[in-house]
C-alpha cells in the first residue's frame, strides 16, 4: 500500500517590488517547512536599481538567467565603468558587484574569515 507522504516544501508567491520593463509577475518561492529560521535571510535594497535593471534586461535579451562564478579571490579585482554591448566580462564584473553588494549589505551577519 503506498503511503502519502507530505511535501517538504510550499510554494509562496513574493515580491520585493522590482518591475523589469517585461514583467510585473510575482516571483515564486519555495519555502521549506523543515529549515531553520537563519538559512534564509532577505536585505532590502542589498543590490542598487541599476544593477538590478541592467540584469534583468540582459536576461531578457538573451532569453534565459544567467549566472557567474566568482572566486572571493577576484573581488578585489578593478571593475571599469564602460559603454557599449554587454559581453562576458561585463557579466563578470556584474556578478562581482552583486557579490560586494551582498556581503556589504549582510556584513553584520557575513564573514569571509571563518
């Protein structure tokens, strides 16, 4: 006889309030009921606007997510601030400013030297 085993996990829709010029969907999330309290944590305003924008744009150009890897190495690396088409490493400095901006924000709960 099988047994009905119930999920783990529940899907909650969310928002933090950010709008791309393509969609205004919710986001859905997946809440684990068996996680403890601190394995998720939410800052507001952790990554500027404009990265944000710049993003989700570059997401919807390209028609899929994206994602970088960045070695904690390479944060200290100089990011220059240019124009034009937005290419790998444009994503790449992209990523490193989304990492600094995180642990920035999260700086009180975050710590590289453990």
């Amino acid at each position: 006889m099988a047994q009905q085993i119930e999920c783990a996990a529940a899907p909650v829709l969310w928002s933090d309030g950010f709008e791309t010029t393509t969609s205004s969907n919710a986001t859905t999330l997946v809440r684990a009921k068996n996680v403890r309290r601190r394995f998720l944590r939410i800052y507001d305003d952790a990554i500027p606007n404009e990265l944000c924008a710049a993003l989700a744009d570059d997401a919807v150009k390209r028609g899929r997510p994206w994602g970088c890897y960045v070695p904690l190495a390479d944060l200290d690396k100089e990011d220059a601030e240019e124009e034009g088409p937005v290419d790998d490493a444009t994503r790449q400095q992209w990523a490193r400013r989304v990492v600094r901006s995180v642990l920035e924000r999260s700086k009180e709960d975050i710590s590289l030297d453990a």
